[in-house]
C-alpha cells in the first residue's frame, strides 16, 4: 500500500499544470468573451490542441492505445491525476483531446470497430480533427432502466432505419460534431431477451432524418457544445454503421461507463478543489460585523468539511481507477457506481459552501461556481440518477451478507435474545 | 499509488483473525456474563493473553520496539488492519496488549522513560502484567485547551506535590491499573509561556492521596475498566518521576495523539464495519408489509450510504497511518486531526442506521450496537472535540489559501468583475 | 388564526410551573439519589401526588372524562402546554397522574370498558391508586406491522388463554402497576382478515403464567419504572377480561396512540428546550480559545437552528392537537404520524447539540442530556417506526396527488414538452 | 388558539385562485415564449391589471392603507395565504400589484414620503403606473453589514450628489421602473455612529450619471426585470428626494425588510407546494425497474419529508405574520430572521428533491423547478445571508439565558457534579 503519485506521474502533472497556466489559462476570459458573442469553438483553439499534441500531451485517458495511434497510453490511476488538473477548467480537456464524450465514443470504438469504422471514425476522433455525441437517454422513460428505451432500428435490406427521440444528447451542438453514437432497440427483437435486444449504430450527423430540435438550457445554463434534444425520423444507415455486436448495445454501454466516470469524477474533484481555494481566498479578503470571514468558526467549518470530504472522495476514486486497471471494467462496476455518488454530492455540497462564502457573487457569471454547481447537479443523474448506483452498491453489499450469513452471531452480546433464539 | 495490504500484513491479519475466531469470539458472551457479574477481568483473559503471546501476536502497535523488547515492530500503517480487526470486539484488543490507554502509555515511555522509569513501568506494561492511565482532562475547565489545565504539581525538594481533579480517565477503574501519567501545571511556570508550563509525572496507582472518587458511566454505559473521576490531595512523588523534560507536556501529549488516533479510527473502521454487516444480515431476516427489509429502497440507500463512507474513511485512515510513518507524527499532526473527526462521525452515523433496522433491539445490550454507539459518541470530545480539529483543519488551508494569494485568479470568468477590480 | 394560548392554559400553565419548582424539583435530586440506592418509587411521591391532587392538578390529559371522575377535562390543545412543561423532569408526569402508559389505558377504559372493568381497573388509575402497563411490541417479529403479532388468546369455556412473549413493556417493572392491556392474536380468527384478529385484554399483573423475564436497559440505561421483557405461559384470564370488541384490538390501538403520542411530543419539546436553555447556559459560562463558547460562531449556529426547530415542531404538534379535538382521532391520524417523527428527530438532534456543548460532562449522568437523548433515540420506534410513519405521510400526499392529477400541467413552463407531450 | 384561516381569508383565496386559474395561468407557456422572445412584460398584462384591480384583487399586500388608496387593508396575517397562492406563479404577483420589489417601496413611502413624494411616486406605484427598485447592495463589501456600504451622497446647496455603484438590484431592468431608492452614506457623518450615518435618496431612473452596468444573471438566469449592476456617478438630485430623516436609513430599511420577508417566505411555501404537486404526478407517472417510483421507498421518505417541512415552515412563518400585526414591525425583527432561513433550506431542499425526481427534465426550462430552486438559493443571501440571522437568533436566545442564568440548575441530575460545584 502506497499512497504517492509514481514520478512518472507527478512529472506529467507538472508538465500539464505548467502548459495550462502558461498557454490556456491567460485565454479564459477571452474563451468566455467568444461564446458570449456566439464565437464557439474560439479561434485559438485549434491552435492550443495544436501545440499540445506536439508537446505529447494528448489523448492521456485511452490505455489501451497501439503504437501507432498518437497518445500516451497510460493507466487509469496514471491518467486520474490529470483528468484532475484538467477539470479546474472546464473548457481545458478539449485543448488535450481529452473530452467527454469523445473519450468514452474512442473507447467503445478502439474495441469494437471494424477496420473501416476505425478509419472513418476512430482515427479522425484520435487526431482531434472531428467530435462526436453519444445517444442514449430518452425524453418518454425513465432512461436509467435502459430496457424502458424507445428508439427503435429496423433492419430493411442492407440498412437500418431509426425513428425516435433523444434528448440531453452532450456535444451535439459542436460545430465539429460529425458522429452520433446511438442507443436503439432492435426492432426484431421485441419480444427476446430485454437485456439484449439494443444495438448501437453509428450515425453521421448529416444523414438525412437526424435534426436538432434544440439545446436544452441546464439550470439556465445554455451550454456551446450543447445537451441536446435530437430527433431521429427514418433514418437510414448502411448495416454496416452497426458498432460491435447486434443486441450488445447495454454490456458495451456498461463497459464504456467505467472509465469516463473515474475521468468525470476526478475533473469533479479538480472543480471541488478550485472551489475550496476561491472559498478560502474570498475568506481571507472580506470583513464584516468586525472580522474577516476566515475568522469565523462556522466558515472554518465549511473548509474544514470541505477538506475532509474531498481527500476522502479522490481516494476513493483512485482506487476505482486501480481497481479497473488491475481488475478490468467488469469487476470495478459496483466501485464506479460508488465514486459516481460521491462525486456528484461531493460537488454541490462544496460548491454551494462556497456559493455562500461570496454571497450574490457566487450565483453570478462572475466566478465559476454556479456553472461548476450545476455541472454537479446533472451529475445526479449523468449516467443514471445517484438512487440508482446506490442500489448498485447495496446489493452487493447483501449478496456479501448472505454469503455470510451467520458471521455476525459471536458478536451479539447475548447471544440466547429472544430474537435470535426462536 | 497502490491500494494493497502487503503479503506480510495479509498473513498477519489472517492469523489474527484466526486467534479470534478461535479463542476469542467463543468467549464473548462470557466475558459479558462475567462483567455483568462483576468478575473483572473475567478470569480467562490471563490465559488467552499467555496464548497470543506465545504466538507473537503481542505488541503489534509499536513501531520502535528494540530486539529485546516482545513485540512485532510493524509501522503504523502494518498495524491499521490489524486494529481493525481488534476493533470488532471491543474487549480483544487487550488479550494481544494493544489496549488503549496503555498503548499510548508504553509509546510516551518508550520515547521518554529513565533506565529505571523504564524498568519499572515501560518493561512490565510491555509484559502485559499492569495495566495504566494517562491524566489529562479536568472538570472545571474546557481541556480542549490544555492551557486551561488546573492541576498542580509543586517541587518540594526532590518531591513533587500534585493537586487537583482529573474526571474520564480511562482505565483508572482496572484492577490492574498500576500507574498514572499525570498531566500537570508547574507551580514554578505560572506566569510564563502558556504551551511550555505543563509537565508529566508518573504517579503510582497506590500513592497516598490519589483517589477514585467515582468510575463515571458514559450514556449509562458504566465500563469495568473505568472512565473515573480521580482527586490529587497532596499526592507526593520523587522528582525522578517526572517524565521527559519539564515543561514539555503538552508537545509529548500532542506527540502520543498521533498514534493511537489511528488505532482508535481503525477500531472504529472495525466496528463500523460490524455494524453495517449486522444491519445487512437483519435486513435479509426482518420481514414487515409484504417484504423483507432488504428490499425497501431507503434501507438499500443506509446501507449502501454506509459502505461508500466506511470506505472512504478507511483510506483516509490508512493515508494517515503513512504519513506517519513515512513523514513523522508532527507532520501528520493535521491529518490525525482530520481522521479523528471523520472516524467519529462515521461511528455515530453507521451504527444510528443499524440501531434504526434493529428496532428496539438495538438499543438493548443483546446487540453490540448501544455500546458502539455510545463509544462513537464519546470520540466526539475524546482527546479534544471535533470542533477542535476542524479548526485545525481549516487553519492549514487557510494558511495554504495565504501563501497562494492570487493564484485562483485566473479561474474568475469575468476577471474584470467590479469586486475584483477595485 | 391565533397563535395565542388561551387564558385559561396561560393561568394553569403558570400554575403547574409553579407548582413543579415548589414542590417537585427541589427534590430532583433526592429522586435520582432514591433511584440510585433501589428505593422505587421515593417515599415523597405519595405526598406530592396527594398535594397535586387536592389542588386540582390531575388527570389533565383526558378530554372525556366525566363530572363524577376526578380531573380537568382539559381538551388536547389545551393539555398540550402543559405536557410540555411536565416533561421537562421526566418524573413529573407521574405526580399529576398523567404518566404514560397510564394515560393511554385510561382512555382506552374510558372508552371501552363494561362498568366492572371500569371499578376495577379505570377507578383506581385515575385515582393514581394502582399503575398499568401496555403489552404489544414481540421480540420475534417486525410489531410495526401489527399483523405480525404472534401472542395468542385461545378461547377455553369462559376464559381465554394466553401464550406469547412481549418485550419493551414500559411500566411493567412499577412496584404499583397492577395491570396488563395485553394485545393478542385470536386463536380462531386465524384464517380471517389480518386487520380485525386481534383483540385487547385485561390480565392482573399477579396472574399465574405471567413472568418478567427481564427489564431490559435502553441505550445502558435501566429505567426503574421498567421496559420489560415478558413471558406468558397458559395465562387464563375469564372471557369478560376482554376489553371492547373481540377482534378489534388493532384499532382501538390506533384510536388510543393519537393523544398519547401527542403527550410525548410536548414533553420533548418540553425536553429540547430544557437542552437549548442548557446549552445555552453553558456557552456562557464556558471559556476556551480566548472566548466564551457562546461567541463561536458555530455555536451560535447550533442554538439558532435549535430555535428554529423547536418552535416549527412544537407549532406542528398543536395544530396536530388542535385537529383531534376538532375532528376526531382518525381524521387526524396522519398529523399524528407527522409529529411523531419530526419530534423524534427534534430530540435526538438538539440533545446532541448540548451534549457537545458539554463535553464529556454531557454523556455523564450529571446532567438530564444523556437520558433525554436515550429517550428520544427510542421514540425513533415507540409506537412504531419513523419509517412507517412516513410512509402513512407520503401516502395522504399520494392520494392526494392522484385525485388532482393534471393540476399542475398549467404550471410547466413549456407545456409541450416532448415528456408531457407524447 | 386557532389554526383556520378567517372566512375572509378563505373566501380571498378562492377568489384568487379562481381569478389565477382563469385568468392568468392560461397564458403561462404566452408570458414564456414572449419574454424568450424579448417581449417584455408581454402586452396582455396590462390588462390582467386592469381586470385583478376591477375586482378589488389589487394592493393585498399593505395593512395600512389609507380609504382613498386602491387596495384591500390586509393584515399580514391576511396576505399571507394570498402571496402563498400568487408564489406558485412567479409572475402572477405583478398582475395584482404585489410584486417586490415595489411592494417594500410602497410600505416604505407610505410611512415616510412628504406629501410630494406620495403625490409623484407612492401613488403612480399604488396605480401599478410605474415600478421601481431598491439599491442596498455593493459589489465591493460584506452588505450584510451595512456599515460596510460605501455609496456615498454629498449636500450640496439644495442637493444631494451620489456617487458609488450597487448591484443585484432587482426590477432595476424592469422597462416601467422609474423610481430607484437608494441607501447612501452621508459624506458628512464619516466620523459620527455608523448606524446612524445612511440616509435613503429618492433617484429618478432617468437622473443623469445613473447607468446600469449590466443585468447580472443568477446561476444563469437572465431574470427580464434584472437584477442589475447600477453605475451612479456624479448624480445630481434635490435636497428633497431625501425619503425619512437624514441618518435613518438603516433602521427604516430594517423596518421594511418585516412584511417583505413574509412575502417572500409565503411565495416560497406556494413554490414548494407547487413542486411537491410535481414531484408527487411525477412518481405515479414514471416507471423503473418494475413499478412507479411512488413505490419506492426512498423516494416516498422525500415526499413525507417535504410534507413535514412545508407544514412547519408554513406555520413559522405565518406565526410571524402573526407577531407583526400583534405586536409591530420592531417586536417582530427576530422571528422575521427565523423564517427568512426558514424559508430559503425550505426551497432549495424540497425542489432538489423535485428535480431528482424529474432526472435530467428537472434541471431543462421546461418545469418551473430549476427557477425555483434559483430563487430559493438566492434567498440563502437575499436581505442578508442565513448566517447573519441565525445569528440575530442566536442573540436572543442568549440574552434570554443570560437573564435566566441558574434556572436550569435545579434539572441536573447531580446537582453537586464537581463542575457545578466550583
């Protein structure tokens, strides 16, 4: 048991930390600046992704990576170090190739796709030069109980043909956004197996059919990239766009999961991070009824709760991310389902103290917390609602219970009570 | 980064376990027979103690043993597991002589102790043929800040004359208790520095004018060893028994917390994790309204809420066990802070749910959960109130926030913000 | 709307205040000292029941009563102010007669019971002669659901006989309590509907087959008066033991938990403000860190939030109050359901609070907080679980939501939204 | 005692809501799609207001209305239900002449406006001709201390000369808002009492040197009638626009704030009413893993909690409603405090439930939730942060233990404990 970052780790986040101070942060304000003024993607980008990628720092999060696809093929407990430093600011992983959900679409396609696919898709999703969308959740259903899924595709000839709506669709709105990644069920299967009667195809985003019917604002918040609500009216694709097996579609969801939400999760703990040191600096500048506010022991609370939650939440994290890496994405499923709670409370109970501490301040554009609150709060439900993985959690806990059953019995200080007797 | 036990503390804590599945356990409900009968301790502890150490199961908390000490020498974070695992039966940790206060008692000798001190007090402890107690907090006073502190010791010639009234002193009331170490204020010091006016002093159980004025029950709980009230009338000692250097109390004091805050966490971890297996195993039994309980929602929610925070407080534990060994106890001076308050709450909190499954039964003494309870409670002020460590806490990060000034900067989206600006 | 007491609660508020610190808490101590030395009930308590007696203070609990019947006839929102003072001292209650269980079977008898039951038991309870008991709670199974019950009355001839075990039988351990009300299962119903198979009887304390196995300690504490558990072996009781109809017995218990759970809630509240005024004082009184506790200002915190919960909980229970007198027991079950659990949780959360306030001192018997917090622990079951009381809320609210389906379509900000739509 | 509303207030309400129904929220999804579109106020609502003030339903909000002013002469007690109702719609209170800010500014000029003033503003506003806001808040100090507030007014000859800047002005955007009334330090008294050196200004909107900066969003809301950044540089305006005496300032905003709070607080419970009703369809509409999340036990808890905390918060705050017609304005100050604390947890815990149970929908625009809950957590700051009135409540409370110091001696269990002893 070692609780230090490798040097191979901690030269990488020096490396990282100083390109962003140096080359992205200057450009914050003028990132804010541009997609105020409908500017989006800014111009400077492609410039920045540019000079990452010749400083290697690009696609950190894929560990499986070949040779000859550009990236760094590094663990997940290597990478979460980094997803961290990158989720101090949102628009940063971009600059890396890093971003979700273009992460999680290599992912799924690094393991499933077909030579052509790769070429089409994959490699152009590796070298930064298109984005993509993944499409799952639904408007009419509860979406986290995938079989509740409507969008169907049907099987004609040589084609499928999808009809259905889908909505919070992230990154749809990407000016570069050229792939969907889509959820259906299989329109054959209906009456089979609920848990593999889905499929998943990969639909350009200029087939005819495919229309944004809009960008869903969340908590007000009207998002560039967007989360979008998409309509898909008699689509028609090639048989071909079909991505790894036909009725597949939930286990390689499932697997795609684990991985992107170790990263969601550490660029939570970086928000968290930056929102406790804007909380404390605020602490330090702003007096009232005679004191600064870090003098107050009901605002040292709040940091010190602050404190204590984080470090707890990112080694839990961590050792998810250790968890996949030795044992693959199957065994750590129940610790994914966990880290995701945690997370998701970890950032709105410590953005809101921090909220607090600036006052009106907090809820205004001005800092970054109320967009870093709300990112919390769709966390809730990104991937499943919070209740959800918490099932999760408590039914492995009691499949362990009844495979023990009795272990308790010594402990019990009388043993013969009357409950236990009879 | 690496989230395994090393081979050599998976064997140990197999070997333990064993002990106590073996020659432990079979003996709980005796042992509380025997209490209830005011037979302490029930006659046969001596003999298991003989076995354990027999079987080098003995010592295993201290990490500076010499080779002609009994003991194992494992380093802090080689003996978390193992309280852990002592930590499920309140009552085990004394068979293998890792009992509190005796723990801390024997780490204070070991670094502080004369050749005689040593001979006569830090061997036979070490032995496990006495038993002792530490002397710190008082009635009158809040002892969370020790300079607060009122009892006296006087030097008189080669004497000291102590004077005063200790209360929760645990281990007072145990038949074998033979030894006091007696935090005290230096007559001499009075108007000097607050932090160094405070010195130790080895009072023998048996010294005319010590007295246990009453063994104070905790929630009701009224414990065989003893949380006493104790009064110093004139109590003379040789100045040889002053412990370390005078006027160094409160860093020796502050130097002993370190330690043995991890070994009560880690038990904590144990008891906890006792708790929730015994709410799982409930759960499964209990039926009511057409289902078992293990089957409504909100209990899934308490049990899987308590494996996400047992989990998470257990690596912050062993973090803390780490950097104690790799870093030294003063450098980990905060991180104890912070484990002490989360191990607390994690007590109260867990065991809460599972007297909440148990119904009536659990706050009945045929479960282990009242106890635990009550236990979890007292670490709320043992060795100084959450609120204490919170606000140490809270001071190294704002002392962090301090040196950073400015550095979040950056992050503001609207840098030009009025309150920024001006 | 009035938020007023009326004159006639103001007048005998002060009355009953008046009377407890003349003639009742001047002897707080000797009671506990009594208690302490196995003297049960104090030699003064006679004297002070006689005293309250004759000045009228007695029975204050019971609406119904009649002219010929000693006592006020005070209605339940009338009474309510003064159960709450009553339950600042636990053992107060019981000089002006008004101690449960006493008060719940006298209304029960008051409603129920043939005029040779009411010479023989209702008499002489409200004459504070004789002390009763209430038997329904079973150690083997879930009593929330009352179907669960497994005690038996088996009709034999012209008397019944009773098996079964009961546990957490308040009361039974009085030297004075004479009677059971004990709720059992109907032999020959067993096939019949679950709701109507239970039936209430009468059993002398002094029947043959009637045992106390054992007056089981709450949280540690060994309350005098007794939570008992008991053993019924071929109890034979004759068949005109029965109380009200056979078969009824669930809800006559219903019926008969509404005021007296109304009586608990005052005497927490009663109990709470006790803990602020305590903890207040001792912020007051107690100096650490160059400040007085009551200048921290998460202390401060603390005692506002106890404020604001006291008094919205104490609002609540006299509306509650307020809705029996003025609509009867059923209408207002699910009010009563609601304070039980907001008064549960109003103890256990306030008495925390002082007690660390107090430090160590507060789990210490000195003070009343240790026992308020045991007690209000329990009220977490009494009467059933928060759990189920819950539910019966969200259920009315259910109902509620079904019969105005639709009501809040006009409310959606864009009501054609896709999910309201389709 | 009494927990009906009055006949009046009954039959009040049902013409409200019958008139809402109707009238008003028919063109809910109009006044959306209108302000989307920048339409605002929409066209229609100028006849709503000309209809509500045809019926009478027009000024509800202020108890001391003269014969010759428009409106009703409602108590607060009164009103209370009515702003409840009207709360559910948040743009419904403007259609009945009720909305804040002008609300607070009509209160304040009914009391202290010159017959001129009441001439050119207070009776424009009681006409509903104009609205107008209220400047208190700076960006650049802690204005929850409002010895802090740095807007500066200087005499010169016959007038007064503004300089300084205020934000999160709320209407200030608001294309009829004519009137600002802003809270200035007095140039002159710099050295004098700082609780006595702010004077309230009457400033025309349209005064030459008045800018607003910006309309500040609030967690990403863009409110339409803003909640504005004001510039005031060189404002010139008369001697007497002086609104009360020189130097009042606070104690007149202190006085204003009462009537308000309860306004806002009551609009609050008509919210949280409005998402439980959500929340509630919602559960029986949707669902999961094999039945409607009604039947979840968990997510029933949330409903039962939100029932429970709605009816307390309601009856809080109605009792001071209550207090301020009883006993004033001044006497009522603390209670205001409880309940603007009260109110704000309320919200945003009880629409955080809401909006889980709406998964991603809750958080897109098109439920009211994701606006209610931005409200209620700006209320957590709105006219002072939580913290500072729990510590007004905090104040009382001590201040009431200190001049009962000793009462609760006699209630400890061992009254000679030794740290009460000495």
């Amino acid at each position: 048991m070692d609780f230090e970052y490798s040097p191979k780790v901690v030269e990488l986040s020096r490396r990282l930390g100083d390109f962003i101070d140096r080359y992205v942060l200057p450009y914050n304000a003028g990132w804010h600046r541009s997609v105020a003024a409908g500017v989006y993607p800014p111009p400077f980008l492609a410039d920045m992704k540019a000079l990452a990628k010749s400083e290697g720092l690009w696609n950190l999060f894929l560990p499986g990576l070949r040779d000859d696809e550009p990236g760094m093929c590094l663990t997940n407990l290597e990478y979460a170090p980094l997803a961290e430093i990158m989720g101090r600011l949102p628009w940063a992983s971009e600059v890396f190739n890093c971003s979700a959900p273009d992460t999680g679409n290599m992912e799924l396609l690094h393991l499933f796709a077909t030579p052509e696919q790769n070429r089409l898709w994959l490699r152009p999703l590796l070298e930064g030069e298109i984005r993509s969308a993944f499409a799952m959740s639904e408007p009419d259903v509860a979406s986290s109980d995938p079989t509740n899924l409507q969008t169907v595709a049907r099987r004609e000839g040589d084609e499928y043909v999808i009809n259905g709506r889908k909505w919070f669709i992230t990154g749809a709105a990407h000016p570069d956004c050229k792939l969907l990644i889509v959820l259906c069920r299989n329109a054959e299967s209906e009456e089979g197996d609920k848990h593999h009667s889905h499929s998943m195809v990969l639909v350009p985003m200029d087939t005819p059919g495919v229309s944004v019917v809009r960008n869903i604002p969340i908590m007000q918040h009207h998002s560039p990239e967007g989360h979008c609500e998409l309509l898909f009216r008699d689509v028609r694709v090639p048989a071909a766009n079909l991505l790894g097996a036909a009725g597949e579609g939930f286990a390689m969801a499932q697997a795609r999961l684990g991985p992107g939400r170790i990263h969601h999760c550490m660029r939570t703990i970086g928000q968290c991070e930056l929102a406790l040191a804007l909380m404390c600096e605020r602490t330090l500048e702003r007096h009232t009824f005679g004191k600064y506010l870090a003098d107050f022991s009901n605002v040292q609370d709040w940091i010190a709760e602050s404190r204590l939650e984080i470090d707890q939440a990112r080694l839990l994290v961590l050792r998810a991310a250790w968890t996949l890496d030795k044992l693959g994405n199957k065994a750590g499923r129940v610790d994914v389902s966990a880290i995701k709670v945690v997370a998701a409370r970890l950032q709105t109970r410590i953005v809101d103290r921090a909220m607090q501490v600036f006052g009106a301040m907090g809820l205004s554009p001005d800092t970054p917390l109320a967009y870093f609150w709300t990112w919390g709060r769709a966390m809730h439900f990104l991937d499943g609602p919070d209740e959800v993985h918490l099932r999760t959690v408590a039914r492995q806990e009691l499949d362990r219970a009844r495979e023990n059953r009795g272990a308790t019995a010594a402990y019990f200080t009388l043993p013969e009570s009357p409950s236990r007797m009879e």
